[in-house]
C-alpha cells in the first residue's frame, strides 16, 4: 500500500508519447541535463502563459523544442519578441541549433496540469481552498471530462498542523491502461508555507489513436465451446429415440447394414452366416405393421362385448317370434311374452 505510480509514465508507449526524444550512448548524462535545464528556462520565462508540457526532440545538430501553452499570443509576444528571446536563451544552454514550436492547448479545462495551475493561483491569492475545489471540478465536468480528482495538501487556511483533502467527481480509472488520464502537480507558495495541489482529470479511453496503443483494442468475442457439446448431444438423444421408436424386426434387420462400412465389400463368410441368419426370419410369418397411434385430442373408442350384441340379436329375434304367434291365434299378448 502506498506505492503509487506516475499516471504519465505508467502509460508511456502504450497511449502517451515520450516527452524527450533522443538517443545518446556516452553524453547520456549531459543532455539529461540540459533537458532539464531548458524545462526550468522556459516554466521561469512563460510562468504565466499557461504552460502544459514541453517537448525536446534532438537530432545530430539541431534541438527541436515544442511548448504546449494555453495563451500561444502571451508567448509569442508583440512581434514575436518573445519567441526569439526564448530561443536565444535557450541555444546559450547547448551548441546546437535551436527549433521552437508553439501548440496551443485549445480545452485548458481538460488538462491537469492547467487545472491544478489554476487551483494553486486561487490559493496564493488567498481564496478558501473548498471553493477553489469545487469550482474547478464544475468548470471541468462542464468541458466535458468524464471524472476528476483535485487534491491540496499543507497548511491549509494558514492553520498549525498540515493536513490533506480532497474532493472528486466522476470516475478515475488509474488501472486501466486505455484511460486517458492527464495529471498534473502543481505548489502554490503562499506566505505561510508552501501547499502542493495534484489533479487527475478522465478524458475517456484511447483505441488506437496514437502509435503503439494497438495492443489495447478489444478482441473479437470467441465463441463458446459449451454450444457445440450441447448440439452434439442433443442429436445423439434424438438418434436414440428414433431408434427406440422403430419395430424390433426392423432394428435387428437395419443394424448389420448401418454397423458396416459402405465402403468394405464383404467377406465370402460375411454373405454366408448373413444369409444363414436371414433364412428363418424369411420362413416366419410376416410381422403385422404396428396401427399408427390414435392422435392425441381424438376420443378411444368404446369396447363392445361380442357376447353381449349377439344375446341381445337373439332376444329380439324370439320376442318378434312370439308377437307373430299371437297374432295367428287372435289374442293380444304383451311385449314381455307374459299372458
């Protein structure tokens, strides 16, 4: 816990670029210095002109150093005075020719460092730092950051004992690689002590907008394996049942003939024990072909006795029987057959 890593250099080749470009295998340690050197000239210089970030790139006999400011007229100057100044200072720093390139920052609300800037500005002019807070995250949120996170920490409101705060809105997603995240430090120097003011502003995730932000765009999503076994399956089970379904004599007749290849012509013992089998089954009565099944919504049909139908054909046939022999002799008899 506590081991916390740089925003900008935990994503550099990922989705940030280096700030130095150059190469040196011996003078290593001289043109580091001078790095720094020419970073310190220019934030002493353009102190007010809202300087970001500078980039130094060298070549054989040239430096080329870029200065990313949000107020490009306060560095260039009337007539470009201040351009030249700049570049005549910094070429007293090294024995090259020196290239100065200005970029203007066109959201300043959107760059940590520009906010923290602003914050710590706020707090050397002696506003109470929750309002200072507060308003920059507003201004922020209103530009169209998806998170922020301002931090102040020292002497705050000129009290004895140093403490930290803090306040926050929306996400700040420091793990994630893709995240574009700017972060800036800043110390405000006020007369009771100096105040260190960090902010992490979220911009939203980068897919391969910059070089080497490739490896962070996401995959096709794979398919499943699960629904290949699940298929498999399923016709494995609808084979079985078709094949519980069908007539015993016609699995024991189909099931040599599917085992076989089509391939392979039989053996001459194959044909024999094949035709030996299937001679008795020839002499045996044909099997009768099961009825198909009675639909489902359809009624059974009621059973009659045969017993019954032909006792009752009998008793009609005598009670007719004996209402013709009444009628021969002239009397009336019942229908039960009783005088």
């Amino acid at each position: 816990m506590g081991h916390k890593v740089h925003p900008y250099g935990f994503r550099l080749g990922i989705i940030k670029p280096w700030l130095a470009k150059w190469y040196a295998d011996r003078d290593y340690a001289t043109l580091l210095q001078e790095d720094m050197k020419i970073r310190q000239l220019v934030d002493r210089q353009l102190s007010n002109a809202s300087v970001s970030q500078v980039e130094i790139e060298r070549g054989i006999n040239h430096v080329t150093v870029t200065v990313h400011s949000a107020k490009p007229g306060i560095v260039i100057g009337k007539g470009g005075a201040n351009v030249e100044m700049l570049r005549t200072a910094v070429g007293k720093l090294t024995n090259k020719k020196v290239k100065l390139e200005i970029k203007e920052i066109l959201q300043p609300e959107l760059d940590g460092m520009l906010v923290a800037q602003n914050v710590a500005g706020q707090l050397e002019r002696r506003i109470a730092f929750r309002k200072a807070i507060k308003q920059s995250i507003q201004r922020t949120i209103k530009a169209g950051a998806k998170g922020v996170k301002i931090q102040v920490s020292g002497r705050l409101g000129g009290s004895e004992m140093s403490r930290t705060e803090w306040d926050k809105e929306g996400r700040i997603p420091l793990g994630t690689l893709r995240a574009d995240i700017s972060y800036g430090v800043v110390h405000a120097r006020t007369t009771y002590g100096r105040i260190g003011v960090k902010a992490w502003v979220y911009r939203g995730e980068q897919l391969g907008e910059r070089p080497g932000s490739a490896r962070t765009e996401p995959r096709e999503a794979r398919r499943p394996a699960r629904t290949r076994t699940r298929t498999a399956t399923t016709t494995g089970r609808a084979s079985a049942t078709a094949v519980a379904e069908r007539p015993a004599a016609e699995v024991a007749t189909v099931a040599p003939a599917e085992a076989k290849p089509a391939d392979v012509e039989p053996t001459t013992a194959e044909v024999v024990e094949a035709t030996t089998m299937a001679a008795p089954a020839s002499r045996a009565a044909p099997a009768k072909a099961a009825p198909p099944a009675p639909a489902a919504s359809a009624p059974a049909p009621k059973r009659t006795s045969t017993r019954s139908a032909a006792a009752k054909t009998t008793k009609a046939a005598e009670a007719k029987a004996t209402e013709a022999a009444g009628d021969k002799d002239g009397k009336a008899r019942p229908k039960g057959g009783k005088e």
